[in-house]
C-alpha cells in the first residue's frame, strides 16, 4: 500500500504576533504544509486572536494552504469574509452553529473546503449525515482556546474512530489533529490515523523551526 502523505500546520496562535509576517514566512521557509489560523472570538472560547485583517495581511506571505479554525459563534456571518480575503479551509465546531449543514454548504458557496471539529467531549455522531459532505474533520486534542496545552491521550481512540469512517466513505477527507501535538508524539498520532498535524507551541516555542519540522517529518517517515 502506498504510504500516506502526512501535512504539518504551524499554528501561529504561538508565534510572536509583533512579528507576525515574518514568523509566517520563517515557518513557510521550514518547510510548513499549511498555515493553521486559531481565530477566537471570547465568547465560545475564552480567549481573543485575530480575524479576517490578519489573514488579508499574511495572505501574500505564503502560496501554502490557509487553514482557518473558527472558534467563534456564531459561525456563519464571519465565512465569507475569510474567503474573500484567501482562506482555503474553513472549520468550524458544531456546536457553535444552528444548523451544520448550512454552514458546510456556505463554506463551499464561498469557495473554500470545509472541516467540522470535534472537542474531546464532542461525540461522533455529528458526522452521522454530512461527513461525505467534508473536506476534513479536526479531532482536537486539546479543549479549545489556548495553545501550549497537554495532548489528551484519549483523542487517539477517537482518531482511529475516525479514521475508520473516513476511510468507509471512500473519499480523500484529511483528518487534522490539534493540540499538545510534538516531535515526540506525532508517530503514535499518525498510527492512530491522523495525516495533517496542528503544532503551535513545538514549533513557534522553538529556536530552530526547520530542525523541529524535520524532526517531525522524520517520525512521520516511521509511520505506514
Ligand atoms: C487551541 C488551538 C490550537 C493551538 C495548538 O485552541 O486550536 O491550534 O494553537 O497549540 P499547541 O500546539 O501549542 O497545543
Ligand atoms: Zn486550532
């Protein structure tokens, strides 16, 4: 069987936000797949980053994938305002939306893929009816709001969950995992099933951000 592809997103909730751009392009120059955007509004979450200005603003820094994460709610008014300003992937929770299938729908009409993400208590039976509908499905690792968190060993069990339903769809979805995710515990969560991998604090807490993408990437290299 062809070995999986494996993509890591630098999320840059934990870069030095006075040095914004450049942090992006350090990262892009590492050797970054994506570029994970944790916008929290202080209301589903407990904590205030960074919008659509900020996203138009690093937009031209990168030809990589822009991976928004809304932790915000309502989710719907804020969607196309990120595609307008070049998100890729939009991906919400669904708890913070009236109705999910609308949202997904909304995120396509707008032009961008679309992700549904699931807490550690969020059950898997939101994927019941629209997960053929998806572009990626986010199992966070973490509970949502800040990064620099301890990776809930409990996700992997809902990873492999995951994973298997994906895999019975058919369809190429990506599975993301963000939060406490390491050089040290990314091969375990890529067995579990995981292919595109959130790092904030590894990466940004870092000196080196090549050497820890490397370090990741060999781990991966590991992994079937
Ligand atoms: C948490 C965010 C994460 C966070 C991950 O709410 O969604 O993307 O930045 O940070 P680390 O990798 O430090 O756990
Ligand atoms: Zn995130």
């Amino acid at each position: 069987m062809a070995k999986r592809s494996f993509r890591i997103a630098p999320s840059i909730l934990s870069a030095n936000f006075a040095r914004l751009g450049e942090e992006v392009a350090a990262v892009v120059a590492a050797g970054a797949d994506m570029i994970h955007f944790d916008v929290m509004d202080n209301h589903y979450v407990p904590n205030l980053t960074f919008g659509p200005m900020v996203c138009e603003a690093i937009r031209p820094l990168t030809q990589s994938t822009i991976d928004v994460h809304l932790m915000v709610k309502p989710v719907d008014r804020i969607i196309p305002d990120f595609a307008r300003v070049g998100a890729n992937i939009i991906s919400f929770h669904p708890e913070a939306s009236e109705h999910v299938d609308r949202t997904i729908g909304l995120i396509h009409e707008s032009g961008c893929k679309a992700g549904l993400v699931l807490n550690p208590a969020t059950p898997l039976s939101w994927l019941d009816h629209v997960l053929h509908k998806l572009d990626l499905v986010l199992v966070m690792s973490v509970n949502p709001g800040f990064g620099g968190q301890q990776f809930i060993p409990h996700a992997v069990e809902k990873l492999r969950e995951v994973r298997s339903r994906i895999d019975r769809t058919g369809r190429a979805i990506l599975l993301e995992v963000d939060g406490g995710v390491n050089a040290e515990n990314i091969a375990s969560i890529a067995r579990a099933g995981a292919d595109t991998f959130v790092a904030g604090s590894a990466i940004f807490g870092s000196k080196d951000y090549r050497a820890v993408i490397s370090k990741m990437r060999d781990e991966l290299g590991s992994v079937g």
